[in-house]
C-alpha cells in the first residue's frame, strides 16, 4: 500500500509561529482549507469594505459637486501623497457605496456568482473611468487613480471567489 | 511543495510587516501617480504632464540609447505611450496593494522605474538616489515577496499548489 503523502510544509516538531511567512494553512486537509475559507471571506469583506468607506468620504467631499458632473474632488489629498488621490463625482461616490456594500452582503453570504456581479460592476466602473478621463464628458468624474482603485477591487473580489466555498 | 518567500526570514524574530508596508507604499505610490497621467493627448499638446517628463530624457539625457528610443519612437507615438503607461501604473496600483502576483508586478515596477531613472534623473533639483532607492525597494519586494503575507499570494497559493496545471506552477513561481 503506497504510502500517504505528506501536506506540503508540514514537518515534525514545525510550529507554526516559528516561519512567520509561511504560506496560509497549505494542502494539509479539511480543518486547513476551513481556515483559508474563512481568511479568504474576510479579505473580501475588506476589499468590499474598503470601497463603502471610499465611497463614503467621496459622497461627503463631493457635497458641491453635481451628480454626474464634470467636476470632480479627490477622495482623499494631503501633502504627504504628493497630490490628489482617486478624484470622483456624486455618481462615483454613489457607485462606490453600492458596490461595496453589494460586495460586503455577497461576501457575508458567499454567494460567488453575486462577487463575479460586483466584480463585473467594477470593471464597468474601470472602463467607463478609462474612456471618459480627460474628456468633456466624465460620468463619474474618476481620473487615473480611480481606474486603478477598480480595477483593485474588482480583481480582489474576483480571485478571491475562487477560493471561497459557494453557499 | 510550497517554498518559503522572503531571504532571511528562518529567523522566529523576524517579521514580515516592514516589506508588507513597502508593498503597500509603493502600490498606494502607483496607484496616486496613475492619476495625473491624462489622456487623451498625455500633456503632448503643452508639453506638459507625462509628455514633459518624458522629453527630458532627449533634453537631459543620461543614456544615449535610451534618448534615441525616446526621440525617434516613443514621443513620435505618444499616445499609445501614455496609454501603456497609464495601464501599466494602474496596474501596478491595484496588484501591490492586493499582494497578488507581487513577484511578477515588482519587476514590472522595477522596469518602470528605471525607465524613469533614465529619463529624469539629469533633472535640475533632480535627487537622484530617490531613483535609486525607488529601484532598490522594487528588488526588495521581488527578493522577499510580502504578498505572501497580507496579501492575496497567501490566500491564493495553496490552491496553486494542489493544482498539476502549467499556469498554477507558474503561479506559484510568481507569487
């Protein structure tokens, strides 16, 4: 009878504390993937997260801006990063607020195929950004930085649904 | 088997967070410059913005090559360019502060940062071991991969690891 493989990295008399940058729980069995399960649905609840609370210092700070005007307010600017850091309209704040905390429910619940929706939505947010930065018309008043904070979110969302159990 | 990440950490004493917060740094640092990178023309019509900075490698220059590629092909064809750059940064934003495919992103942060080493750095006022320093943090992060902590890498690698596919192995090699 061939022998039973050992997981990868476990070894005799290894504690956990002493490499500190070993990777997750490794293939070592159901109790290990449940722990990867679970970090893997609270990283998507701070990606999500991260977008609510943008979001929402976006809605207050574009108070004077129109909804989906051509103007557009940094979400956050300090001299310390050198300059304005994701730019946004009430429309931008708005989509920000509704997909993060659209992301926030599917990740409580994890639902996968609702992730893949709100991943999608923040493509669209990606690209629409991409295609009206620098333009008359800019719907969300996004500028370079916005493109890369959805892409982030939708990428983070996206592969993180992959490890996660399906409800 | 899942290889350990970063040089030098056998140790039980170290710690992982410091190359965590240069991961973080740089991604945020991406991240903030992908915005004044403004189509549709990149500064080329003021020679302002990505065009000016780019220019100065023909009106500074500090390597030849580097000047003849600048002048004859790439401020000829700008616009696709600044495109590629403005991607590219965004790009570079978003997977840094994921920690996902950070080996992979450190290097091409390593190649945009030379690229604006060799453009900028015979500015007036111009400090160049700012060039240097943003060039030895990008090799950090390649040498010791703190995406595997924080970061997605960790969450995503032991998956990889049980897959036999081509593109997971290559995954891991990247991560």
């Amino acid at each position: 009878m061939p022998s039973v493989p050992t997981a990868p990295d476990q070894q005799e008399g290894a504690d956990a504390h002493d490499r500190p940058f070993e990777d997750g729980d490794g293939a070592d069995g159901a109790g290990g993937d449940s722990n990867l399960h679970q970090r893997a649905r609270r990283a998507q609840m701070v990606i999500a997260g991260v977008a609510v609370l943008m979001g929402a210092v976006g809605t207050i700070r574009a108070a004077d801006v129109g909804f989906a005007s051509d103007r557009s307010v940094p979400v956050i600017e300090h001299r310390f990063v050198d300059g304005p850091l994701v730019t946004l309209n009430q429309a931008g704040a708005l989509a920000l607020v509704v997909l993060g905390l659209a992301g926030l429910v599917f990740a409580w619940f994890a639902m996968r195929r609702g992730l893949w929706l709100v991943a999608g939505g923040f493509a669209l947010v990606g690209i629409l950004t991409a295609a009206q930065y620098g333009r008359e018309v800019n719907l969300l008043g996004g500028n370079g930085s916005m493109l890369s904070f959805a892409l982030m979110e939708g990428v983070g969302l996206l592969a993180l649904s992959f490890v996660t159990r399906p409800s | 088997m899942i290889k350990r990440a970063p040089v030098g950490a056998d140790s039980p004493t170290s710690s992982p967070w410091p190359m965590v917060a240069v991961r973080l740094l740089l991604g945020v640092m991406w991240l903030q410059n992908a915005g004044w990178k403004r189509p549709p023309d990149f500064g080329a019509n003021d020679r302002s913005g990505l065009f000016f900075f780019t220019s100065t490698a023909v009106d500074h220059p500090v390597w030849g090559p580097y000047t003849w590629v600048v002048e004859n092909l790439i401020l000829p064809n700008f616009t696709p360019f600044g495109w590629t750059v403005l991607l590219t940064e965004a790009a570079l934003g978003a997977f840094l502060l994921l920690g996902l495919g950070t080996r992979f992103w450190a290097l091409v942060g390593l190649a945009m940062s030379v690229t604006i080493t060799l453009s900028v750095m015979r500015l007036p006022a111009e400090w160049p071991y700012a060039l240097w320093l943003l060039i030895a943090a990008h090799l950090a992060v390649l040498a010791t991969a703190p995406g595997r902590h924080a970061g997605l890498d960790g969450l995503l690698r032991p998956m990889w690891a049980r897959s036999s596919s081509s593109l997971a192995a290559r995954a891991l090699r990247w991560t």
